[in-house]
C-alpha cells in the first residue's frame, strides 16, 4: 500500500504536467501575464468555492492576522509570478522536453537543500546518490541545443 504522501505526490505531479501541457499550448498566442492571471483567478476561484462549501469550518479557524497568513500570501505572489516566467518560457521558443527538466532540476537541488539545511531532514548516502543522479540526467538532457 502506497503511502498517502506519495500518493499525493504522484497527484501533484499529474496535475503540474497537465498545468504544464496547457501552457505550452497556450504561451504563442496568449500574453504571458494575461495567462497567468486567468490562470491563478481560475485556481483562486475553484479553491475558494471548495473552501467554502466543503471545508467552511476552516476559515473560522485561519489565523488571518499571523506570520504563517503572511506567509501563504508571499507564496501566492511567487506563484504569480512563476506563472508569468513559466508562460515566457514557451512564448520565448522554450522546448516542453527541455524547459520543465531544467525548471524541476533547480527545484530538486532547492528543495534538497533547504531541506537539509533549513528544516534539519536527514538524508542517507543513497537518497544523496539519487538526487545526484537526478540532476546529472536533467542536465545532459538539457544539454541538447534542440530536441530530436
């Protein structure tokens, strides 16, 4: 049985791809700021009304004046603005099989490394190895000038 986090991750993973998917599509006929913004109303949007409807009890308990408040708000506004930069990526010829690698490359080496250094998580010489390897992948593959 596959634990619910990795599970959640699998999720997360289909979910950002199909999110991916679209804005490639999109990026060469849509301006990159108008995008992301119908992009993060329609995310507000879906997660406000389930907020509401199915999880109304959580809104009472939100600390709305609090450092963590804060917090989720800046997230937002570096969501914002990853949208944008996301949406540039493609409307500035970037290849789908070259730019999400290098994206998710600098994702693994910060996530890793905040991890480690920030939250004290401890990893073992064969996570160190898998993560290492990862990123030696991702950079031969984005080594290629184009894709073919």
């Amino acid at each position: 049985m596959l634990q619910p986090w990795i599970v959640f991750s699998i999720l997360s993973a289909l979910a950002y791809f199909a999110h991916d998917l679209v804005l490639k599509q999109v990026s060469s006929k849509v301006d990159s700021v108008l995008a992301s913004t119908i992009l993060n109303l329609s995310a507000f949007s879906s997660l406000f009304l389930y907020s509401i409807f199915v999880q109304a009890s959580t809104w009472r308990k939100f600390p709305w004046v609090s450092i963590e408040s804060g917090l989720i708000f800046g997230a937002g506004i570096c969501l914002a603005m990853a949208s944008v930069f996301f949406v540039n990526i493609f409307s500035n010829g970037g290849y789908l099989s070259l730019a999400i690698p290098l994206v998710y490359v600098l994702l693994i080496f910060l996530g890793v490394l905040f991890g480690v250094v920030l939250y004290k998580e401890s990893l073992n010489l064969w996570q160190y190895l898998g993560v290492l390897f990862i990123m030696v992948g991702i950079v031969l593959i984005t080594r290629q000038t184009s894709p073919g």
